[in-house]
C-alpha cells in the first residue's frame, strides 16, 4: 500500500478477497493469511489483498470464526466520534423516511445492514435496549451509545435511558460475558422503571426490557400483523406461539369474531392477557397456555374444526444449517395440523423467522403440508419483515423472515 495507515494488517486469501469485492463484509479465519504484530482484541484493522490492494477497515475478532466485521471501505476514513455520529444520523435519517411517524417502536439498528456489525438498538418508547455481538463494537460503545441518544433526542424522541440486553450465550464467541442492565448515559439518570408503553398499530403494549423475549418485543411483524387485522374481521382465529398477543391483539381489532391465544409459557400469556385488557378487546378473546403441537394434535383428534383462521408465528426452529432438516419437519407438522384444521375457504398465516430455513426450502414445505392436509393454497401475500430491519443483498444473513397469507381452497 502506498499510503501509511493507522491501523494493523491483515493479509486476505484470494477468495476471501473475492468474497469481500463482491460485497460481504465479514472475513473468516480461514482467509486470514497473516496479521501485522500482536493487535489486541477488537481493535480495528485494515484488509488487504495478497497483492496489498486495500478492501476495506473492520473490527478485528481474535475468538470468533469470523476474524473481520468490516465497516468501511474507504480508505480515507477517520474512526472517530464525527464518523459513528455520522453514522448513527444515516441510520435514523433512513428510518424516519420508511417508518414515517411510525418510528417511536422501531429497530434503530440492525448490524451489518447499518454498518454496525454485530448491533441490535431497538426504541420502546422512551427507551433504546441494545444487544452487542461483536468485541468490536463493545469497545466502543462509551462512545456510540452516548451518540446514540444524543441524535434522537436531538430530534424529539425524549430517549430516558439505554438498556442492555447482552444475556445471551453468542457473546462467548466473541470473548464477552454475558450481561444486562441500565448503560450510564453521561446527562441522563437511570430510569426507574423497566418496563415502559409502546403504541403499534393503533394497539398499546407493555414492553418489558429486562425481562421480555430478545430485546422486549418482536417489532418485526409490525406490518404482517396489520395484513392480519385486515382479513380477521368475523372470523374465530387460532393464534399460535401468540408470545405477548401482539397477531391475536391486531386481529381482535380488526373484528375478528372471536381469537384464542396460545403461548407455552405462562408469563407470555400473562402479559397477552394484560394486553388485551388494555385495548379493552379481553371480551372477544382467550387465553390458553400449552404446546402448540400438542394442542393441534388434540384438535385434529377431536375431529372439530372451530376456526377459519390459524396464525403461526414460532421461534426459529433452526440456528444453525446443522438443525435445517429437523427445523423442516416441525414446520411440516405444524403447516400440516393448521391446513387439516381449517375448513374450505378458510385462512391461513405462517411464518419464519430463521435465516438458516431459505425461501425456497420454506415454501417447498409448505407444499408438502397442503399435500398431506389434501389442499390447495391460495396465496394472498408473500412479506418479509418491516423496512426498519433493511435487507442488503449483498449480505444474505440480513434477509430473515418470511411470511405468508393463504386462503385454503379444494384440491
């Protein structure tokens, strides 16, 4: 290279050369060839081809299979605070251009789609509960998080307090211990209260952020869940892994006639309850905490088919490529129940949230489920998730969820 640069090297194989020209921004173990000196952990070092050519400056990651998140390629950049302040306005510039004046619950960031690898900064409200999964970024945080608060606040949001959300087991890749709690933000004291309202869909929730699933709340089926309320109207609805009522909460609302929530967890229906009650729709809904798979064994067995409408909505069956084909048969027997329950003409919703269960693999059983239920489906809509959690295409791991509206029909 020909200029002097600030930070270490780290020669890149030629594939992991190509793999970085042709637009991903993670570098693998396996196709670091040499780094210059001793650099400590997560400190940030320059990517260069076995020819020396410059692709691009990154968080280096001294435990994790991915050695390199970059996070820029220009080589004129500065890393100081004016660049992730910068950086911090781009992303909430872009959210407030596709959520509009739906932005006081959104995702904020979302990692490597935003620049900022290996960061989850969700807003409830009042709050930003962030989740940090590079060594990278938790270095630097004392600096982004304050940034981070500084470029809402500047802009209306009322942002009180940061929470942190780290109790989770992936941080042991990167060489961090797991943690939770309130962040010191310099100016702001700590809230006194984790527990805070959101507003989505014209549907008031209680979020808890210490205690509630990920970072408190799903917000990535916000507008899935208004497909729902759209066609719910009269119809008796199952909603399935309800979590806190959110699909059952936006069908209620749309009219539905009737809708059974289900979670496996008490606590979940707990707050489901809680949440209907607030939005005064309790009167035309129900509560029932079991495993769903059991459930819709024991409806199928009862050879009744009390709903027209079934919601499924699970945690990732899969995490990982190793657990695909197990993941594959759950969403078979699930689709398959639902398909057998509902009667001609009835309604189906079906999701995944797993990166690991492609597309193709998903709609491919969901053609094997209608063949076991012998039907037919319909499609009404193909989504994936809000536009505040971006897909670059570049970057397959961004492009996670899928969503579909069925009509069963005769086969």
């Amino acid at each position: 290279m020909k200029q002097q640069r600030a930070f270490p090297k780290c020669t890149i194989t030629a594939k992991g050369t190509r793999w970085v020209e042709n637009g991903h921004p993670w570098i693998y173990e396996a196709e670091v060839l040499s780094v210059d000196g001793d650099p400590e952990n997560g400190v940030l070092v320059d990517a260069v081809s076995e020819k020396g050519k410059y692709l691009g400056t990154g968080f280096l990651s001294k435990n994790s299979k991915i050695r390199i998140r970059l996070v820029s390629r220009n080589a004129n950049d500065r890393f100081d605070e004016a660049f992730w302040r910068r950086r911090v306005q781009y992303a909430w510039d872009y959210r407030k251009t596709v959520m509009g004046d739906d932005r006081s619950a959104c995702r904020v960031i979302f990692g490597e789609a935003d620049a900022f690898p290996g960061l989850t900064v969700d807003r409830f409200n009042d709050i930003l509960v962030t989740q940090t999964l590079s060594i990278g970024i938790e270095r630097i945080k004392p600096m982004l998080f304050p940034l981070l608060v500084e470029v809402l606040n500047a802009d209306g949001a009322g942002i009180k307090g940061v929470y942190e959300r780290n109790d989770v087991a992936i941080r042991a890749l990167e060489g961090m211990e797991q943690n939770k709690g309130w962040f010191p933000i310099p100016g702001l004291a700590e809230p006194e209260s984790v527990v805070t309202t959101i507003a989505e869909n014209g549907i008031e929730y209680l979020v808890d952020v210490e205690n509630g699933q990920k970072t408190g709340f799903f917000l990535d089926q916000k507008y899935n869940r208004l497909a729902v309320a759209k066609i719910a109207k009269g119809r008796n609805v199952l909603d399935c892994f309800t979590h806190t009522g959110s699909f059952a909460l936006n069908a209620a609302k749309g009219g539905a006639a009737h809708v059974t929530a289900v979670d496996i967890s008490e606590n979940a229906i707990d707050m489901a309850r809680q949440n209907a009650e607030r939005n005064g729709l309790a009167e035309r809904m129900s509560f029932v905490t079991a495993d769903v798979f059991d459930l819709l064994t024991e409806l199928l067995a009862s050879g009744k088919k009390p709903y027209d409408f079934i919601i499924l909505d699970p945690p990732a069956f899969t995490k990982s490529r190793k657990t695909v084909s197990n993941a594959e048969r759950g969403y078979r027997e699930i689709n398959s129940a639902a398909l057998k329950l509902l009667p001609l003409g009835g309604y189906l919703a079906t999701a995944s949230c797993s990166h690991f269960m492609p597309t193709e693999l998903f709609e491919k059983m969901l053609v094997r489920a209608a063949s076991d239920a012998g039907v037919q489906l319909r499609q009404i809509e193909q989504r994936q998730q809000a536009p505040d959690h971006p897909i670059l295409w570049n970057v397959p791991e961004t492009d996670y969820l899928k969503f579909y509206l069925f009509q069963v029909v005769r086969n």
